[in-house]
C-alpha cells in the first residue's frame, strides 16, 4: 500500500505517461516481493520503489552481529525501500526504507524481532531551504511519536552515511534507525506493545515520504541545468556508488543472503562518472554541498 | 623502472602527446608512492599506473586472516598496480599488479613475507584470438619459472575474479597468485632463496605485461565503434565497479589500511552505467563474452 501510493505520487509529479515496470519476484529460499522501476520519465533518470518478503538463512557472520549467535539463523524480513535520481542536478537524490526482521533461534525457539528504516537527501548543489523542509518534516513525523527520536536519529543518519576513506557524509542525513523494539521483554504482551508501538512509528515514517521531498522536486523541477553541473552530478554519484557497495548494510544483508540483485542494486546511479582528480564545483551551490558534506550541520 | 617502462610504453602506442600525470604521494603512516595517471588520450579514456612503498599497521582483522594472530601488526608493502579502460569496446580493459608484503609480529620479532600479483583481461567484446595471444603470453612467462604455475594460476584468477551475485568472472582471466613464498623456513639462507626465487617470477610477471597486452590494442584499434557496443561497455563496466568495491581484497587492503584514495580508486572506469534490466549484447561477440564469463575456459 505504501509502495503503491508512493508509486502513484511519482508518476503523477512527472506528468507524463511514463509507466512503472512493476515486477514480481520469487525469493530464493522463501518469499518474494513487487519491484517497481521508472526509468526516463521527464523528471526522474531512474527511481525504483521495491517491496520485500522473504524468508531464509542469516549466515553465521550475521547471526553472530545481530544476536551473538555463532550459528545460522531463520530469518524473515520485509519492507519498502525506494531510491529516486532524478536527471536535474538541481533535485536532490533520495532514499527512503522501512523494515522488520524476525530471527529465529532454533535451538531455544525464541523469536528477536525489530524495526528499521530511515530516510535521507543526496543534493548536488545545496539548496538550503530544501535541507530544512526536508528535515523539519522528518522531525514532525518524529516529534508525533516520541520527541527524542528526531534529535537521536538524526545524528544516527549521518554516522550510518559516512564514508570513512573520503571523510565526508553521502548528503545531508535525514534519519536512520535500527534494532526498535529488539530488547528483551519478559511477556508476549510487552512483546506486542513494543513491536506495535514501533511499527506505527514505522509506517508513519514511510508516509512521511511523499510530503518531505515532493515540495522540493517541485521548486527546483523548472531550474536549467548548465553541463558543469551535470558533470559535477555525474561525479558526486560515484561517491553514492562507492558508499553502496562499500559500507551499506543493507545492500550487503541483501547481497549475502541471496536477495534478488537486480532489486537490490537498483540504488546505483543510472550514469557515473569515477576519477582520480579532484571533483571540482561548479558554482557555489555545489561548493556549499561539499563543505556541508565534511561537516554534518543541524537543520532545525 | 617497471612503472616507468609501462608508462612509456602507453604514451607510445596511444600515438599522441597526452602526457601521465604523475603524482608522488605519502603515506600517512610511512612511506609513499607515485601514481601515473592518463585521461583521455586517443586510445586511454583513462589508464592509471601506480608504484607504493608504505609502512603501516594491519587492523586486528586483517592480521588474523593474514597471520591468524589476534592483534594489529606492523606491515611493510611495495608493488606497482596499473588498469586500463580504452575508449573502445573492442580493446579489453586490463589490469596488472605484482606485490611484496612484509607483516612483523612485535612480540616475536618474527618477518612473515610474499609475494603476489597477477594480469588478467576484461573484454567487452570477445575476439578469441586475443584471449590466446594473453593466456599464452602469461603461460610463457610462468613457464620459464615452473611448468605448474599457469595451470594453478589461472584457475586461480578464475577464482578470484568471481561475482558471487552475478554468477560470473569479472573478464576472461588471466593469472593470479598470493602468499609466494610465505611458508615458514628453518634458516636465514632458505628464506632468502625462497624469497629470491619468487620475486624474480613476480618480477617477470610484471614484465610479461607489454607483450600480453599491447598486440591486442595495436590489433583492434581501428575497428569502428557502434553506438550499441558503446552502450555495451558502459553497462559491462558496472560489473567491475561491484567486483572492486564489494570484492576485490587489494582494494578493500588500501582503503582500511589508510592507503591513497585516489590510487586505490583509480581502479574505477571513467564512465559506468548501471541498471535493474538485463544488458543486451550488440551482437554475436557480446553474446560470446557473456557466455565465457559463465563458465571460465581453456586459453591454450
């Protein structure tokens, strides 16, 4: 359902008739999912919008990180997640997710559960107002629910989007969070409240989508766009490449445990450019993004 | 000098005045490095040769897969590493490297060394004459040395090379080898001698480059380009971005031991597609290369 409205949202802004590729897919070891992809409509040079339900084998090495279990564990995963480039340097890359996973231990039969998700903006050239919409809408979805949370996940976003070898963030953060509802409780009550309680949180998050970053494709959407900016676009992205397939737990999770890969790599810019030479801006909008990106600022 | 030659030999055949860009560079923690650079010649849309002589310290994890000893280890490591991306897709994209790795153990004084380094070829079109041009020149050069290097080697290349989530090799090969002469010995002599043996092999690996590579280039540089086969080679070099960002172990070795980013990176074509749809070969010859990175074959 949210996949759908987000869906709809995307090719309506576009105004054109650009369909999504809708895809269904089997998992390898249990369940599946509907990936969505748009690629060259008017606004967006590609975005995807996938939906996920899988079962299968946590290998040791992650059973070991998520509960300091040395063995392989049954897991279940599901969630949204989406990642939007548009063609105008003057929109902001986006990336947005909400999960739940459930492992199993086989042994004593007791169930770890616990939500995840984030949203976050990868401009080029800083626009600062869009930062703080951006970042004011995320703190109200927050703020709704518990006020810590945005102060808390918001920090959480630009530690999890740091590339340590370039020392710089991927963009301007949002949030990001893990691990809700995973402590122990000591009854199936607890159990429930905690895991409904974080799961709307959840939800609330994926919904808060739509209204934080569609108001930004709408005021930068008209802007032209000189080639050095497109050039200077095409070379930020390979730093969006370089943290994914580097750090990214989640491309990684997806990637080890058998994931489809076509879903899962769907993050990757449609166009990159890589060089050894400095990536020189191209204004001072983009000059602001590589100053902001070496030192995570507040935007509130 | 290895570096020298190769970098000579590069500005030649291009037939042009572009010049290397060379960089010398240190290392934060010891040592340094010169890196060659070419961009856009009339054959090279990038070539990078690199020569680094670095001490530093090996993180805990790196020492115990290295030396199964649980702690970080002072490590001295030299080599030169080049890749080449031409601009076109019927000249395959090369990479070369030999090294020597020198870990100590603080607490028991005791030099563990090797050598390592390997050539191997990514085609985006195949023409199989050049797979048996490169293999044979590589088997030569191994020959020379031990009539059971290139048979080892080569599969291990094949190995190596591997992207578990696509299911293929990263080009057609080539030879790979690690940890040459890091067996424990009984005195000083046998050490040197091993040492002795192994680096001169590694060195004539180095030098065997040229002849392997250069007849390809020569052969196949006046084959026009379509626009098709462009599009090819622009999507085939994603899968190189995955295998040296989520795989390669000299990559991941430079990044986590505060190696240069820029010459570690260098690595990266200059220009990547990427997309969730499958890529259609142009014609017969790009069908033929998605068919041998299937299944690794003889070149001899």
């Amino acid at each position: 359902l949210l996949q759908q409205s987000i869906i709809t949202a995307l090719i309506k802004i576009s105004g054109d008739e650009k369909p999504f590729i809708l895809t269904p897919w089997e998992h390898a070891s249990g369940g599946g999912g509907l990936s969505g992809l748009i690629q060259n409509s008017t606004l967006f040079e590609q975005a995807g919008v996938n939906f996920s339900s899988v079962t299968g084998i946590l290998p040791t090495e992650m059973s070991l990180k998520l509960l300091s279990v040395k063995k392989p564990l049954p897991f279940y995963a599901t969630g949204v997640s989406l990642v939007i480039h548009p063609h105008s340097p003057h929109i902001p890359t986006t990336h947005a997710n909400v999960r739940y996973l459930e492992v199993k231990d086989s042994d004593s039969g007791v169930i770890t559960s616990w939500f995840g998700g984030g949203i976050d903006l990868t401009p080029y050239l800083l626009y600062e107002e869009d930062g703080f919409h951006f970042h004011h809408i995320l703190r109200e979805a927050c703020n709704s629910h518990d006020e810590t949370y945005y102060p808390r996940f918001k920090t959480w976003c630009d530690e999890y989007f740091f590339l340590p070898h370039r020392q710089e963030t991927r963009g301007i953060g949002g949030i990001f969070f893990d691990y809700l509802g995973k402590e122990e409780a000591n009854n199936q009550r607890q159990i429930d409240e905690r895991l409904n309680n974080y799961g709307l949180f959840t939800l609330d998050i994926g919904k808060s989508f739509l209204p934080a970053y569609l108001p930004i494709v709408e005021r930068n959407r008209n802007i032209p766009v000189s080639e050095k900016e497109r050039e200077f676009q095409l070379s930020r992205r390979g730093r969006y490449v370089e943290f994914n397939l580097l750090y990214d737990r989640g491309t990684l999770f997806g990637l080890k445990t058998g994931g489809r890969v076509e879903s899962i790599l769907m993050s990757l810019p449609p166009l990159v450019k890589f060089s050894p030479l400095p990536i020189v801006p191209p204004n001072e909008k983009g000059e602001a993004l590589l100053q902001v990106i070496k030192a995570p600022r507040s935007w509130i």
